[in-house]
C-alpha cells in the first residue's frame, strides 16, 4: 500500500465536507456570474426571504467566493430560529478557510438541534472529530489496515519468451516464469503533531509508518542464493521535524516542514536494507480550490550484507527524489491532482544507477452512500493513472554489454472505499503496472486487486 505524501485524512475530509454541496442543483460554470447577481438582486427586493438568501450563499460558494458565502450564512443566522443545516454549512466553510474553533461552536450547535437531517449529521459529526483533533495542542490521529491482496506476477518477472544472458537470447526458464500470488497485509500509520504556539503557527509533526507482507509461497526464514518466490516483508518508517509558516503575513497559503527520514526493512525475517535521510516539504494553498506542493527526500540507502545480496555494497548509495503536485477542486466533492516524480538513483556500480520520471494523474470524487438506510458516512472513490521511465547509467555486461537498460511503465487503477460506521471502512484497489523494456529481462506485467478493512482514531 502506497501513502501518498501530504495529508491522508484532511483530504478524506475535504472531499466529505466538499460533497455537501453536491446535493444542490448549481448551473454551469459560464452561466454563474448571472445567476450570482440575480441571486443578489433577489436578496434586496425580499431580504427576508430564508431560500433566497440560502441559494445565494450557495451559488457564491460553487464561485468560490468563500468569504462572500461566509457573509451570507452570517446574515441568514440572524434570522429567527434559523436551520440547523446553515450551521453545517457554515462550518464547513470555516473549516476550509482554517477556522477551526468558529467551524466547531457551529457543528455542535447544529447537532444539538433535533431537526438536522440524518445525512447531514453524519457529515457533520466526521467533520466535528476532525476540528476538535485540530484545536488540541497535541493531536494524534492513526490508521489500522488489514487487507488481502492478488496479484499475477508480484516479483515482477519477464513475460517473453526468451532473455538476455551475456549478451546472448536464451530461452526462460520455467522456474522463473511470471507466478501469481497472494499476500496479507498489516499496516499501521500513527500521525503526530504538537501545536509550539509561535505565531508562524509551528508544530513539530511526525509519522511512524509500520506494514507487514505475508506471501502464501514464502515459508521460513531461510535465505537462499536464487530465491524465485516473493520475500515476506517488514517496514518501518518514521519523520519528524517542525511546519511553519516562513512568511506568515506576505504568504499566508505557503507551509514548509524540513524532516529527518530513518526507515528500515527486513525481508524473511532478516534485515534487508536501511534508509538515513533528509527531506523538505513545501505546501502553497494558490486559492481555495487550488494546492501546490513539493516534497524533496535525500536518502542513504545502505544494503545488508546476506547470501541473497551478494553484491550490497554495489547495491548502496544515495538516492534523490522530488515530487511536485497540484491538486484542484474541479466541482464540489471532486479533484483532479498531478503528480509528478524525478529520481536521481546512484549506487556503487554505474549499470545500477538510474533516472527515472514519472507522471501520474489521479481523479477523485466523495458522495453520498447509494444505499438508503446505511450507517456511515461519505463513500468516496479515486481513478488514475502514469507514465513513467528510468535510463540506466550503463550496461550490464551479465546481461548484455552492448545495451543500457531503459523501462517505460504504464499503469492504471481504481479505488473505493465505502464507510460502514464513523471508524470503520472497507477498501478495495484494483491496478494494473505494464514494463517495456528494451532487454527482454526487464519486460513484465502484473495485476493487483486488494481488499482491505481499515480502522481510522
């Protein structure tokens, strides 16, 4: 399972409190500015006109005028016994402009009143979880996975009919042809961060990150010099350092966090290669829709030294790695990001380093459960899809001295997760990752479908 750099649940939320707004019907994007100033004309011939004044608020909403929708919620609570839902929907609001504390007076206002509607209060109690966490000094939220996973071809072998071996086509052997398999996965992630107090709005914010594979043909812990069968897995990762806001007052939207990085993995029960490093990441709020961010990681890989890794001090060296993302609400309850990855791979040996480029486009949406009468909150599902490719640094002469490797990789997939109570959600991925590559060897597919049961706090 991949954990995308950024913030996991405040996106789960957003797109939650983005699909609020889904149920309403707003006109196209071209026709909005028309309907805002009859809206606003309406408001002045009828200012007491409670739907008048509601629709305002809301086409000023899908404009993204979020401080004019402020203003038009405000005026509506001024209204005598006002409903509960302008409650929510204002808190919602400042809870997209960063008012934590305003966004949960509301919420708990809005769900002492008897009348609001069973779809909206499940929104609004995820919601309310999520500001209160926010307004603590010391906030620790995690996540606990357990899931299900086959796949075709998990060691990613060659699908053709004959490779490379000192520069001459041989034919494959049979033992290490593609071979599906299943594995078990259990991962947990814990979430840290305590508030400095500085007006910079400091927090020093860490992640320990803890997953273990467990594949059906790996038995033991018995290393072997030409394993074909998957390594049962164990990782372990943790961040730390300190977000602030560099420029406060001229760049309120712009976040930084350098951290520390120390990972550590063992394969078969033994340990099998550890990560020091350095990163930095940097996230521009443009407007309220709109997100940039940038992640740069410096990392020292270190390869253990067993009879499966006869070459790890060749296999060692730095590894550079930048991501650059822009992630933008395109409607309420759907965003459409960009991701793009460059890596700068070196190890001890020149046909083991490599560049590598990726491309990645992911589409997501939130929205209310199909199924009347289901517990749980917003289901929400995500399409993508990437293109990438690695040049390596020179040939291999055991392969063929005569041709430096290149890999372009496709990949598309798709994603749901479905809430069955305000903690606990079912998840399920379905991927599929093709390899052209100019050596035979290198040439593979695979196809993954995972099914997952997660446990949010």
């Amino acid at each position: 399972m991949r954990f995308p750099p950024g913030h996991w649940t405040r996106g789960a939320v957003l797109l939650c409190v983005s699909s609020l707004a889904m149920a309403q019907e707003v006109p196209g994007i071209p026709a909005l500015d028309r309907q805002v100033d009859e809206a606003f004309r309406q408001v002045l011939k009828t200012p007491a006109n409670h739907e008048i004044g509601l629709q305002y608020a809301r086409l000023l909403i899908a404009a993204g005028n979020y401080e004019g929708g402020v203003a038009a919620l405000e005026r509506l609570l001024l209204n005598a016994d006002p409903q509960p839902a302008i409650r929510v929907e204002l808190a919602v609001l400042y809870y997209r402009l960063g008012s934590y504390q305003m966004s949960e007076s509301l919420l708990r206002q809005a769900l002492d009143d008897a009348r609001l509607a069973s779809e909206q209060r499940t929104m609004a109690q995820t919601l309310l979880r999520d500001v209160s966490a926010r307004n603590q000094p010391s906030q620790l939220t995690g996540v606990v996975m357990l899931g299900v996973r086959r796949q075709s071809n998990p060691s990613a072998r060659s699908d053709a009919a004959q490779v490379y071996a000192a520069g001459s086509l041989t034919p494959l052997a049979e033992g290490i042809k593609p071979k599906a398999d299943t594995d078990v996965q259990l991962t947990a992630r814990l979430d840290h961060r305590y508030d400095l107090g500085w007006q910079n709005e400091a927090a020093l914010v860490s992640s320990l990150v803890g997953q273990i594979t467990d594949y059906q043909s790996s038995t033991g812990r018995q290393l072997r010099a030409n394993q074909e069968d998957p390594y049962d897995l164990a990782f372990g990762e943790l961040t730390t350092g300190v977000r602030f806001k560099p420029a406060a007052i001229a760049l309120p939207g712009l976040r930084v966090r350098p951290y520390l990085i120390l990972a550590e993995l063992a394969a078969q029960g033994h340990r099998y290669l550890s990560n020091r490093g350095l990163g930095l990441d940097a996230d521009y709020q443009i407007d309220e829709k709109t997100l940039a961010s940038a992640t740069y990681e410096y990392r020292r890989t270190h390869y253990a030294n067993r009879v499966d890794v006869p070459a790890a001090e060749q296999l060692s060296g730095p590894d550079n790695h930048l991501r650059l993302q822009l992630s933008r609400e395109i409607a309420p309850g759907h965003l459409l990001s960009a991701e793009l990855g460059l890596r700068h791979h070196q190890t001890g040996r020149a046909y083991y380093d490599y560049n590598g480029q990726e491309l990645r486009i992911t589409y997501s949406t939130s929205y209310a459960s199909p199924l009347s009468g289901v517990a749980g909150g917003y289901w929400s599902n995500a399409l993508w899809a990437g293109a990438g490719q690695r040049k390596y640094g020179a040939a291999d002469p055991d392969i063929h001295a005569g041709v430096s490797r290149k890999d372009n990789d496709w990949r598309v997939g798709a994603s749901l997760s479905v809430p069955i109570s305000s903690s606990w959600s079912v998840l399920m991925q379905l991927e599929h990752v093709k390899t052209h590559s100019n050596l035979a060897n290198y040439q593979a597919k695979n196809t993954s479908l995972m099914g997952a049961v997660a446990y949010r706090f």
